[in-house]
C-alpha cells in the first residue's frame, strides 16, 4: 500500500464519522479514552526510562562504535 492510498481510506474514514451520529461519536470516544486517566503521569515516567538509557555508558559506546564503523 502507498501513501496515497492510505490518504484516501483516512479521508474515507473521516468523512463517514462525520456524518455519524454526534451523540455515538461522543460515547464511542469515551469508551476509546477509558482507563487512560494515568497517561500524563505515565508518559512522564516512560520518558525519564527512555532518557536514562539514552544517557547510559552501555548506549554511548554503542553509538562510539557505530559512528566508527
């Protein structure tokens, strides 16, 4: 599949649920959404893993070697 071809399904897509019914639309997002309270805080402690093992000996030799060839 190309691009252009998933640019015309995400169009297709959009253009059904607009004309859906707003009150469904509406409950379907809240059900999508439910149990996602804790994501602020989440992606935040992700974050902080992700940064500590960007910074870590292990990653920056790897990245040494690597830019060495």
């Amino acid at each position: 599949e190309s691009a252009e071809e998933m640019d015309i399904a995400i169009r297709v897509l959009a253009e059904k649920l607009a004309r859906s019914n707003p009150d469904s639309m509406k409950e379907l997002k809240q059900i999508m959404w439910e149990g996602t309270e804790h994501w602020d805080a989440l992606l935040l402690e992700r974050a902080a893993m992700s940064g500590a093992r960007v910074l870590s000996d292990f990653t920056r030799k790897t990245l040494i070697r690597l830019k060495k060839g």
